[in-house]
C-alpha cells in the first residue's frame, strides 16, 4: 500500500498547480495513467483569457463569460475566477511559462485578452509545469497508473485503487487467452485527501479533439462513489477539427479565426454570416450546429477554413504548430484553405463542487475539466478552460492544508476473486467503437427526444454486457476506459433527456425553445 497526505489523479494544469501548492504541507502523490505529460492540457493550443490591457476590464471579461453560458453560470463564480486571473497568471510566470508579447482574439470574447506561447501554450505550461514538479523531494509522480475505484471507508474518501500499467510489466497477450496475474496488478492508495483532476471526456464520441487519455474516467470514479454531477449533456463541440484521413483529433484553434480566418464551404462561399453577426467569432456552439446544418445540407465531408490571405510569415511565426502539422499532410495553410469538421472538445458540467473544489463525499475534491463549478454554465467562452483549472487549484489548495487522517477501519487490498483473463478481446473493441459512433450518431450536435431515447435503451445493454465481463475476468487498461465511457454516456444521455429545452451546446430539435427559468441538470 501506498500511503501519502494528498494524492492527486490526473497530471494537466489543474492536477500539477495543486501539487506545487500542496508539497509545502505535507507529501503528494500523483497518478496518472500514462506519461505525465500526456493530459489535455497539451493539446491546448489557444491561450489562456486573462484581463491585460487597458480598454478591458474584469466587467467585459464577465459579460463575455456569462453571455457564452446562455444563462446557466454562476455570477459570483464567474467574479471569482475572472478576478484572479491576473494573480494566477504571475504565478505561472514565476514556475517558469512564458507568454508571447501579443495579446489574441478568439470568438465570443469582445477584447483581446487570451495569452499565447504561439499556438502551442498547453504544452508550453505542461513542460514549465512538469519540470518543476519533478523536482520537488515531497512530489512522488506514479506515470502508467490506471485508477480503477474510489476507496470509501465510513463515507469518506480515503484513496483509490489503481491498475499498474507499466510497460516494466510484460504486454499480456490475451489474444489466445493468455495473461496473468503479473499482468493486472492493482496497487492501494490511501491519502488523507483525494483529489480529482482527471480531464474530460472526449473519447466518448467518435470524432473528438481530445487525446486517447480523455475517457471521462474521473466522472464516472466519481458517481459511482456517490458523488453528484450536473449538466454533462453540455459537451462542446469544438468546430474546427482537421478533416484528413490520416490525421487523429488534431485541433485546429479558434485562434485562426481570432486572427480573421473565415470559413467557406466547398465553393469557396462564406456562410456564417446568415447564422450569427459575430459570423466567424460567434460562440463555439453556434458555429458548431452552422457547420453540422451546412454539412447535411450539402452532403460534403468537410468545410473549409481559409487562413491564406494573411502574409506567409505572419501565419508560420503565429500558428506554426498548425502550420507544419497540416503540412504534414500535403496542406499548405499559406496557399490553400484547411478541411475541417466539428468535434467533441470539452465538456461543460462534471462533479458537482462548491467554490473550494469539494464534492459532497468528504475527503474528495475535483478540480478542472472534471469538476461542474458553475464557471461555463451551458458554454464555455475560448480560452476559459486553463484558467478555471489554475483558479480552482489554487481555490482547493486554501481548504487542503491537512492531509493525515487515522482510519478506523482496516482497508483490503484490491482481490480479484475468481476473475480469468479475457477469453475475447475483440468483445471490449467492438463495445468500445459502438458506443462512440452511438454517442455521434443519437447524442451529438443536434439531438432529438427520439434518437436520445433510442440512445438510452442502447446503452444500458451495453452496460450490462461490459459489467459482466468486468467482473468475469481479469481488469486491462482497455476494460476500466470501456467500463468508464459507458458510465458517462448513459449519464450524458439521461441529463439530455432531463432537458427539455435547447440551451447553450444543447440543442434539441423536439424542445427548441429555451425556458425562461433553467436549472442545472443533476444526477
């Protein structure tokens, strides 16, 4: 057994911030189940919105915020996280990021206000990040570590168990019906306080912009240990994913269009103009359902972003990530337009928690993408998404100044029982793919009462199916996604169902109207 003050699962922004802010009381512990850099946060190319400049204001930051979440964001949240950024921001200067000197533009917000490191910042915060926690003695990282449940005792949170994926280990070879005990070793980690910073859950769709890691994993953990969550049917699609054969979830940032990139469709005609007067610059959601309504409309594959008319330095000094990944593919940027096509990018609700991170199971916190903190309400405003993560660190971190607890009660350790190892992997595979095009084709941009209901029936076999051979044999990295994509679809689908209205990133052909008093959806 494992046992430290704090442990943290999940390794982005939100994750490795509070490390930094915990290591000083007492000994941290982090898992994640790849490498520590493997995390959302990444990806994120854009930025990170943050009052700068002398014609903004904390005001027109909030309005923006609370304009994008269509009616569902908590005002005194919003106040919050948009007023500490300035504070937040200094600090990620002082571990070691470095911003450009321009400031960016991306859709909804009505100043420049998101800063950059070009068009790669999540890796750049990732690295400075990562380096620093590595070097801290009361910082313990355990990379390929797969948390499987939460270890409840006396209804509080006392740590997790969690599936040692190693590559020390040797790869089980389950194709003939092998495996073995060395290969499914789960280790026990008690903690005083268990914190959840486990990303989104991207990968539950087919067509995402997320990396392979972004299963919903901390979600579901999390419900099934009791916790509330809300308003998960508030999944972003993120517009303008590349549409190449050979590319995988690769995001092409709303930054371009910050930057005055227009979209076209395969003629070469502009069309957002019709759906929205910020046309190009209209919140994601609007130009997510633009994009889908043109596409059905048309039968193509993809529309276009066009970035060309802007000078050829400008673009490669700018966006040079996108700029030598699309190239990759045989897509000059400075010449020709870029194929794109919408996908699931971030999702807007989570594990319910209040302004300190805390769930409602004692000793369990959630912090990020993972949490509902009532920040995005129905949308959430570009470039949000890494400052509610540093925010909320820093807010969790005020509460978590105390991680040693006595339990009363012996914890066992993980036993397998009578599990075998799998006799079909092809089962998990099949489940796996079904439920993703399930989720894009019933549950995705546009939604009816219909394809939702259907999509219900669906899934609840689906979980049936995967329960019984999770418990019939023995656990792969693989199982517990399944296993945890499944949760959070049939937790999607019910909130969907739950909303009759069409609000934000909700959008229901059946209920188009909004309701003049929303609430949040909670399960």
């Amino acid at each position: 057994m494992y046992k430290s003050d704090f442990l943290i699962i999940g390794s982005g922004i939100a994750g490795l911030s509070l490390a930094l802010r915990l290591e000083k009381f007492g000994s941290v512990f982090i898992i994640t189940k790849r490498g520590v850099s493997d995390a959302n946060t990444t990806e994120a190319q854009g930025g990170i919105a943050c009052v700068c400049q002398k014609n903004d204001s904390f005001e027109k930051h909030i309005k923006d915020t609370l304009i994008a979440g269509a009616g569902l964001c908590k005002k005194n949240v919003v106040e919050l996280v948009v007023k500490q950024a300035p504070a937040r921001i200094e600090e990620l200067k002082n571990w070691g990021v470095r911003f450009d000197v321009d400031i960016g533009l991306e859709g909804g917000h009505s100043e420049r206000r998101v800063l950059h490191s070009g068009d790669h910042t999540g890796k750049v915060i990732e690295e400075a990040l990562s380096a620093r926690v590595k070097n801290k003695k009361n910082i313990k990282i355990f990379e390929d570590f797969m948390a499987v449940n939460l270890i409840k005792i006396d209804g509080k949170c006392c740590g997790v168990y969690a599936l040692n994926c190693s590559p020390r280990l040797v790869a089980p070879d389950f194709s003939r019906g092998g495996g073995s005990e060395a290969n499914s070793v789960v280790e026990t980690f008690l903690a005083g306080v268990t914190i959840l910073a486990t990303g989104g859950a991207g990968k539950v769709y087919l067509y995402t912009s997320n990396p392979d890691v972004a299963t919903g994993d901390g979600i579901a953990m999390a419900y099934r240990a009791g916790c509330k969550v809300a308003n998960l049917e508030f999944m972003q699609f993120h517009p303008t994913c590349l549409y190449h054969p050979a590319a995988k979830s690769f995001l092409i940032s709303e930054a371009l269009r910050g930057e005055g990139a227009v979209l076209v469709d395969s003629k070469g005609r502009r069309f957002m103009k019709k759906y929205h007067p910020l046309s190009e610059l209209a919140p994601r959601d609007i130009v997510a359902r633009a994009i889908d309504s043109e596409l059905k409309k048309s039968g193509d594959d993809s529309v276009f972003l066009d970035i060309s008319f802007k000078s050829s330095g400008f673009i490669k000094k700018r966006f040079p990530m996108i700029y030598k990944k699309c190239l990759s593919y045989g897509i000059d940027i400075t010449k020709k337009p870029i194929p794109v096509v919408p996908a699931a990018h971030y999702i807007c609700g989570g594990v319910i928690t209040d302004i300190h991170g805390r769930t409602n199971v004692p000793h369990l916190y959630a912090v990020g993408e993972v949490a509902c903190t009532g920040f995005h309400g129905a949308n959430r405003l570009a470039s949000n998404s890494l400052l509610e993560g540093l925010v909320f660190s820093y807010q969790a971190s005020q509460k978590i100044k105390k991680g040693q607890v006595l339990f009363s009660k012996k914890i066992e350790p993980w036993k397998k029982g009578h599990a075998t190892p799998p006799d079909e992997a092809i089962v998990i595979s099949h489940n796996w793919d079904e439920i993703r095009r399930l989720m894009w084709n019933y549950v995705g941009i546009v939604r009816s009462n219909k394809r939702l209901e259907r999509a219900l029936a669906r899934i609840e076999n689906l979980k049936k199916e995967i329960n019984q051979y999770y418990w019939d044999f023995i656990i792969t990295q693989d199982l517990i996604e399944l296993r945890n994509i499944a949760t959070v679809s049939e937790l999607i689908i019910k909130s969907a169902i739950a909303r009759r209205e069409s609000r934000g990133l909700h959008y229901n052909i059946d209920c188009p109207k909004k309701l003049s008093k929303p609430k949040d959806t909670i399960l």
